[in-house]
C-alpha cells in the first residue's frame, strides 16, 4: 500500500474512533449499531442500511449493510447492480480501478482465508431484507422522486469511492460483524420502484391552532385481530338477516357504505365500530335494502332479460305480499297489477326491450309503495339488530384492549384552548404504547407480506417503502422503528376489514384522483393537503384520515369534520356518500365564515343531476363559490383504492359520471389562488388519461362500465351502483343492481372518493 493510502485510511480511521478510542488502535470495534448513531455516510446510505465500522484484525475502516450483512472496504454505491435481475452484471457500473466489477463498482471484502479461492467456491448470500429501514436524518430520501409513469432515477454516491485496497491485504469480518466468509457475491441495492404515486416532500401550508393530544387507544395487533373477527362476524349476521326475513342477498357494499355513514355522527369510542349513533335506525343501510325489495334489479342489456325481470318482479310483488300482514287494499292493488303484467307477458311476444322496460316502471310505481309499506317494520328490525351487535362488539372491544394497556390515563384535565397558530401536525396520542408482539416480514417477488398468528396482510414494496418513510417523517414514540412492523400490520389490518375481502370490493371507498392532477392542483392552486385519504392512497404526507389512532403514526392529521384549519388550500375528494358530503359542505362553509386568512378548498365531487344531490345544491348556491368547471363521464379517470396491492395495469379506471370541480375560497383565498383561465386549462389538461394506459381502462374496477351500456340501465340506477362491472361480467354478477327511487334520498353513492 502506497504511502499515500495509508495516510487516507488512518485519517479515515481516526474519524471512525470514538475519541476515548482515538489514542489507541487497540480500542473496542465499533459495532454497527454504534456507528448508525453517529453515521458519517450520506443519509442516502444510511437510510439503505450501511454503517461505518472498524476492523480491529485490519486495523482499518470498513462499511457494513445490516440489513443484508455486505461488507465492502470501500465506500458503497447504491442502485448499480441487483444479483437477481442481472447475475452477470452487465448493468452495473464500470469498477472505479481496473479490479474486477462485482455489481455496484465495489471489491468485496473477503477474509484471510478466502483470497486464493476460486470462483466455484463462493456462495450467494440471502439478500432479502427482515426488518425495516431503520430512522435517520428526516427528509432523506432514499430514492429520487420520478414524475408518474417514468422510472426513478438512481442515486449517484455523494462521496467518492476510496482508493482500492491492494490484492495482497488479509481482510477479515471483525468479530462484531454478521460472519459474512462465503458471501462473496454481490447483493441487490434497496429496493426502490419504478413509478411512484405520491410525493412526500411538498411542505404543508395548512395553519392550524395547537391542541391536545388524542385520547384514542393505542393499536395493537391482538386488539386489531379480534375486532377483525368480529366485524366479519358481524357482516355474517347481516347477510343471515337479509337472507332469513327478506330472501335476498344484501345489497353489494351496503355494510361498508353502513360503516362509513355512521362514522359521520358515531360519538362511540371504536375506531370502526358503531356503538353510539343517533338515529339507530341507518338511513344508508335501509333505503339499500328497501331498494332491492322485492327483488334486485340489475342493468339490463338484452330483451329477454327485461322480459325475465319483468316476470320475476310481478311474481316476488304478489308472493311477498300473501305472505305478509298486509292490509286489504294493499293486498288488492298488488295482486291485479302482478296478475295483468302476467297475463300480458303470456300473450304479447313482439314487445321490444324498452316496452318490457316500461312495464316494468308502471308495475314498480303501482306495488312499490305497498311493497315497502309491509317490508318497513322487518327492514328496520334489521338495521336496528346490526346495531345493537356492533355496540355489544365495541364494548366488548374496549374492555379487553384497556386490560393490555399499563395503567392508561382514563381522564385528560381540562386545558384552556391554546391560541399559537402553527402548520398542521400529524395527531399525537396521548397514552403511550405498551410493547408490541412480533410481527413476521418476508417479501414475495414484489410484495411484503406481514403475518401475526397466521394473519397475513400483504403490500406491495413500493407502498411498503413509502410507510416507511411516512413513519419516519411523522412518528415520534418509535426511533428505532421497533414497532414499525405492528403498526403496519394493524394498518393494513384494518383498511381491510373496512372495506371487505371479496374481489373489488370497498376499492372504491379511498380512490384517489390521478398523479397529474395532484400536480397541477400543487403548481398552479398550491394545493398541499388532501381532507379525505389514507397512508395507502395519499399523495401529500399531510391528510386527514378516518382512524387517527393508526394513521396519525403515518401523517394523518385525524379525521377531516374534526379538523379546523385557519388557512391553506386543500384538496377534497370525498367518499361519494350523501349524508358525509352533506356534513363535508357544512364544515367547509363554516371555516370560511371564522377565517380572514387565505383559506380555499377545491372539492372534486359526482355531478349528479337526476336529481341533484342536496350537497351539490349547496355548493352551487354558496356565496364562497368562486368557479365551478364539469369534467364528462369517460373522459376522466381515478386511481384504484386497491393500488397498494393491484398491478399497475389495474391502477386506473374510467369514472362512468361527469365529476363537478368546485372552488369554494374566502375573500383571502381567492386572491392568492384565483381559479383564472391559465391555471384552470392546466388543470382540465391534466385530468385526461394518459394515452399510455389507454389499455389499462378497460379493466374491471370500482367503477366500470361501457358507454353502450349506458342507455340500458334503469333511469335513476347509476348512483345505486356499488361497484359497476365491465359488461362482460354483468350477466354472472348479480350484485350490480339499480335502484327505482326517484329522490336523492333513495339514490346510492358510486364511491369512487377516498377514506372519511
């Protein structure tokens, strides 16, 4: 070793030692724990697990990768070269010295024993990381953030490579170092993906007041598991309910439209489940049953189908009412009109579809109020029934979670409401977190699987990647990332449960609007904050939330009803749920009367007018609205509430209705984000699809449907569609229904927006 290297390695390792160690070579190693806590590489390879180490035996520094136990003498390189994608290397980068290039431009450090090897001997090490990344330096980032639909760029080292070490060196693994002898080759760089749907370094310019900390639970996967099991119980006992008093299947994603509706008034202390609303009776859950009584009534594409359902409706009308206590009259009216709309099926053949079709209108307007009145007492029982259990479930919930609590807080002294404004921070709980149990990690191609006492939920690595780093900008009780695992397995947890675990379903309930959109919205209306999202869905790191007492360790800022900016600009997409934008529109308005600050929020809704939604009216009517632009159905597309495990050819769908933008600002805000032409064209430019998933549309989703179809459908029945299905697999899907109610109140949400 020249002269000259040997000054660059001793300066090197005089700035490894601690200085207690300084004077003497012959100090204690530092491990890699110790060096994480004072590391002295880029955050970029930090946050990939590399440390600074010394080797005693070599008296030299060394770096070494605890997550896939590589060492290298020289500084490493990240993103150059991965074993399993190019074993050959042919992608990595040229070596910095005429050595050969094992992968990321590095030589391996080998032991004493290994030099004279050949080849043949060496083994491959396992790769696969165990455990997350661990925290450094916030704001790191350890990928660059590509714009959509473009790979990200790889990172390039801040620091220079040093010189190679000379051929003849004796390196060996330290003894505080993973035995890493036969692990030669070279292993895959972090992972980092290719496209990315977010972006996590847009500062917030939402103000709010201080307040206190949540008085919500903690979560914890036992707790998380058993209200798991009880909710499918529960989802059981509806659909028994359905099957036993009415004899039918009950409406596709009524239960999870039923969750998300009494979430708007629930005062109960479950995060998911109801326990304490007003009125008991679920408005959301009866009109859905009630719409599908007698029998469901699906989108109808071909003559006989109208004539089939025709058929089957007369007959289910006069069945159901023989059998129930109906009133004379009652009993008369219904019976003629099913007996005439037989007689005529029995001697007119020629009708087209759309005769069949009128009939079928005449026959619902005739027996529909008798039908209803004589299933109104047992559709109640129903929605009350569902109730009483899910409150029974909460308490029963809350008493076994207290009991693994270490002795919680049960009370919070009153403090006078603080007055300092300060930017928006994540919701902050107040009774600690007791230990976690384990949570299991292992990768499956590209998915992270995480599994608690057989339990797994699964993500895909890129989403894995940004709670990770969502984690690490907005949880404070875990530096070490010690129960990062837990908390993901409860997040994930719990987002299913919500939303179901049949196909498609629930996907709908936390879409999101395309990544050009967010953009624009950011660049042209300074947009920072989404009102209604989750750590799954979100594009910015600042959100409102339906469950802070999981999501706030990811950023949320708590549920949007509850909270009360003083300025800012906001994006709001929310669950397509009446009763929610209801409350949403009333909230909106009375945070513009209290501010004179900038405050404006751009609101991304249906614009449903057969007939108008009562949200909508208000909106159009406020004396806040400052612009309102339409974008067509078809022409616009949302991003699937199943991205975190989807493929990326399912991640966007067609929106089968026209959405209605609406700018709703204060004097303030208007003149600091005015919705003029210039910014408005960029928005609407931005929210055409992509001619580069042009191919990915046409696969089932939330919300798909062929145009064609669209004429067949039942008049009022597209805002009754839970999850419209592609036309090919209507025919077998009997869970795409219409609805025949003729007022807001009986019409459905198609939800398409994102979480409460």
């Amino acid at each position: 070793m020249s002269s000259e290297s040997q000054g660059f390695v001793k300066g090197e390792a005089a700035a490894a030692l601690p200085s207690s160690a300084s004077a003497s070579t012959q100090g204690p190693p530092l491990s890699p724990s110790t060096t994480s806590r004072a590391p002295e590489l880029p955050d970029e390879l930090v946050q990939a697990g590399w440390a600074k180490c010394w080797s005693r035996r070599e008296n030299r520094p060394y770096y070494f990768n605890r997550f896939t136990n590589q060492s290298l003498w020289e500084v490493p390189v990240l993103g150059q070269h991965d074993v399993i994608s190019d074993p050959l290397g042919l992608n990595a980068a040229p070596a910095e010295s005429g050595e050969s290039n094992l992968g990321n431009g590095q030589r391996k450090r080998r032991s004493s024993g290994e030099q004279g090897a050949g080849p043949n001997t060496l083994k491959r090490a396992k790769v696969e990381p165990t455990t997350p990344i661990s925290p450094s330096t916030p704001g790191g980032k350890p990928w660059s953030s590509a714009p959509e639909d473009k790979p990200a760029q790889t990172n390039t080292p801040s620091t220079p490579a040093t010189a190679p070490a000379p051929a003849t060196a004796t390196a060996t693994a330290p003894a505080t170092a993973p035995a890493t002898a036969t692990a030669t080759a070279p292993t895959p760089a972090p992972y980092r993906p290719s496209v990315i749907y977010w972006d996590l370094d847009v500062q917030t310019n939402a103000v709010i007041r201080e307040r206190p900390s949540a008085m919500d639970l903690p979560p914890h996967p036992e707790i998380e598991l058993q209200r798991a099991q009880l909710v499918t119980k529960l989802r059981q006992h509806y659909h028994e309910l359905c099957h036993q008093r009415e004899g039918i299947d009950p409406p596709r994603e009524s239960f999870n439209r039923w969750l998300l509706e009494r979430k708007v008034i629930d005062k109960g202390q479950d995060p998911l489940l109801p326990s304490d609303c007003e009125p008991i009776i679920s408005p959301s859950m009866f009109r859905e049953v009630m719409n599908d009584i007698p029998i469901r009534l699906s989108r109808i594409k071909y003559k006989e189908e109208a004539r089939k359902l025709l058929f089957k409706y007369a007959e289910a009308a006069k069945r159901m009412i023989d059998s129930r206590n109906a009133s004379p009259e009652s009993r008369k009216v219904v019976k003629w009109n099913a007996e005439d709309t037989m007689n005529w099926l029995r001697r007119d053949h020629s009708a087209s579809k759309e005769d069949y079709m009128d009939r079928l209108e005449h026959l619902r307007q005739q027996c529909g109020p008798h039908v209803t009145a004589v299933a109104k007492d047992s559709v109640e029982g129903i929605c009350s029934k569902i109730y009483q259990l899910s409150a029974e479930y909460s308490r029963r919930l809350r008493e076994t979670h207290m009991g693994l609590l270490q002795d919680p807080a049960t009370e919070v002294p009153e403090s006078p409401q603080p007055s300092r404004l300060v930017y928006c921070y994540p919701v902050r709980l107040a009774i600690p977190t007791p230990s976690l149990p384990r949570v299991e990690l292992h990768f499956e191609n590209d998915v992270a699987c995480l599994r608690f006492k057989g339990e797994m939920v699964k993500v895909n690595r890129g989403h894995f990647s940004k709670l990770e780093l969502l984690y690490r900008y907005s949880c404070i009780d875990d530096p070490r990332f010690e129960k990062f695992l837990s908390r993901v397995w409860c997040l994930l947890k719990r987002y299913q449960v919500m939303f179901g675990n049949s196909n498609n379903e629930g996907t709908g309930l936390q879409g999101a609007l395309p990544v050009s959109v967010f953009e624009a919205l950011n660049r042209q209306f300074g947009v920072s904050f989404e009102c209604f999202a989750s750590p799954l869905n979100c594009y910015f790191k600042q959100y409102c939330s339906a469950f802070p007492d999981i999501d706030g360790f990811f950023g949320s800022r708590g549920p949007f009803l509850s909270f009360r900016p003083v300025s800012g600009s906001f994006e709001a997409n929310p669950p397509f749920c009446e009763e929610l934008m209801d409350r949403m529109v009333t909230h909106f308005e009375d945070l513009l009367e209290q501010s004179s600050e900038p405050l404006s929020f751009i609101i991304f809704i249906p614009e449903w007018r057969d007939p108008v939604t009562p949200a909508l009216t208000r909106m159009e009517e406020s004396r806040f609205l400052r612009h309102q632009l339409s974008v067509s159905a078809y022409e616009h597309e949302y991003r699937s509430g199943s991205q975190h495990v989807c493929k990326r050819e399912d991640m966007y769908y067609r929106a089968v209705h026209g959405t209605a933008v609406l700018f709703l600002q204060n004097d303030a805000g208007f003149a600091k984000w005015a919705p003029t032409p210039e910014r408005l064209a960029e928005l609407t430019a931005a929210y055409r699809p992509s001619l580069s998933r042009t191919s990915s549309l046409s696969s089932p989703g939330p919300a798909h449907i062929s145009p064609g179809d669209r004429d067949s459908t039942l008049k009022a029945c597209d805002r009754t569609q839970s999850s419209v299905m592609s036309p090919s697999d209507h025919d077998n899907n009997n869970n795409n229904n219409g609805s025949t109610s003729s007022s807001p109140q009986d019409k459905l949400a198609v939800t398409e927006g994102q979480s409460l």
